[in-house]
C-alpha cells in the first residue's frame, strides 16, 4: 500500500467534520483555547501545569460559570443553555441523552489559586459531555495529568471531535414536560425560551483526546474518550491509550490547528 493510499484510509477513519479550524484564540493566561464558531465551542484547551500548580492548594468551592466576554454573543453560549433538561436526541440509538457542562481544561488542575481557577470556568472552556463521561471516567485521564506533572512540568492538550455536525444540544420539546398546572405566562416563557436554545445549534462532541507530554510531542501519552454512557466501573485509563497511526493523526491535528506549544 502506498503512503498517499494509506494517508487517505487514516483521513476517512479519524476526521473532524468540514475540517474545522480555529476561528478564535482565547487566551486566559493559564489556558488557551481553540474555538471554533460553527461548533459554538472549543476545539482545543492547552496549557503547562507544574508540580507546584498541582500540589498547592485545593480550593473546594467552586466558582460560577460564566459567558466568554472575548467572544460575539451569537458565537458564545451561556450558562442557562444547558440548563433545565437540555438535551440532544442520540440518533443512532434513538434515546434522549443528558449532558453536564464539561470542563475541557479540568478545574482541579487549576484549584492552586482563584484567579486561575476562575479562567477555566468561562462557558468557552466547556463542552456538552455525557454525565458518566465527565465525572466518572474523563476524570481518570485529569487525575493522570496531575499525576505526571509532579514528576515534571508537563504540557496538556485537549482536543475534541466533532464527527456529526448536525448533532445539535437542544430545548427538550415541549410536549414532553407538563405544563397543565403552569399559568400562562410561565407556559409562553418556557415556550419561547425553548425556542431560542434550539436555535441555538451547540454540537454535541463525539469523542475528546488528552494529549500529555513531558518532553518532545512525539514522544507524548495520548487518550481518547467517546462521549457516550459506559460502565464506569469496568472502565480503565489503559484502555483509551491511543498508539500507532492513530497517535500520529492527533499529533498532525494539533499540528493543522497551529496549537503546538
């Protein structure tokens, strides 16, 4: 097989719909963001974390979400278009799936002070993430940066796929909340705002990558989540290490989005 065959098989296998690309660069001093309007979210959550960083502190509370000001309003989401049953209809298995606002940079790697914890709570740093993905198993992968960070600094790289363009976060309709005991003004506002977070087009991921490196990119640790509901208790980090041809798209994706440090 030749390498333009072979390059071709690897771009049909692991691609990002219509190429997207990074229409802003957001830069919160401890993170940077990739983020791309069409998606309304972030390609890309990179930074350096320190043993320093990592084992100061530990702030418990945690602060507000809050809308990214850097951004235009019809390009930016808020806090409320996640909020009371939001959700997207899975169209392979036909099921109405819940979604946490993921933190794409983990504020647990940011807790050493509340100036840099507060920059990852900006809505440009989250994603739509399936509950179990967000706080039972993504979660190993945040714990695994941390870890490496206290042996040495070490650069992280959160990369999202986006493999169904259409697969919008939505209102759920109307006909299924029951609204006979509501009056009518409360019936028409939740009507409308219905209406407003369907139009809203956020595109739920497919799948997110981390990207740990100690030392030069090629030699990084790579692992890649899907965002679909799993047994969390049978789940294990060894299982998402990504290796081979696979390894080397994430790295030349990173490479296309012009977010290598």
């Amino acid at each position: 097989m030749t390498k333009s065959i072979t390059l071709a098989i690897m771009a049909l296998t692991f691609s990002f719909s219509g190429d997207l690309s990074c229409d802003q660069t957001i830069n919160k001093d401890v993170i940077q963001i990739c983020y791309n309007y069409q998606v309304k979210g972030p390609l890309v959550s990179y930074y350096t974390l320190t043993a320093k960083q990592v084992n100061e502190n530990n702030i418990k509370k945690r602060p507000r979400f809050y809308k990214e000001k850097n951004l235009a309003g019809s390009k930016r989401t808020t806090y409320a278009d996640y909020t009371h049953g939001t959700s997207v209809r899975d169209i392979e298995a036909g099921r109405v799936q819940h979604y946490d606002r993921g933190h794409l940079a983990p504020d647990a790697s940011f807790d050493y002070n509340q100036k840099a914890l507060n920059k990852v709570y900006t809505m440009a740093n989250i994603i739509p993430q399936v509950d179990i993905v967000n706080r039972k198993t993504w979660i190993k992968a945040e714990k695994y940066e941390r870890l490496a960070a206290n042996s040495s600094d070490v650069k992280v790289w959160n990369l999202v796929e986006y493999n169904d363009l259409s697969n919008y976060l939505v209102k759920l309709p109307i006909k299924q909340v029951d609204i006979s005991k509501w009056n009518l003004g409360k019936k028409y506002g939740y009507i409308n705002k219905a209406k407003v977070l369907q139009n809203k087009k956020i595109v739920v991921p497919s799948g997110f990558y981390k990207i740990i490196s100690a030392g030069g990119i090629e030699n990084s640790r790579v692992f890649y989540y899907a965002n679909v509901s799993v047994d969390a208790k049978k789940d294990k980090l060894k299982n998402h290490l990504v290796k081979g041809q696979k390894k080397e798209w994430v790295i030349g994706e990173l490479k296309r989005l012009g977010v290598l440090q």
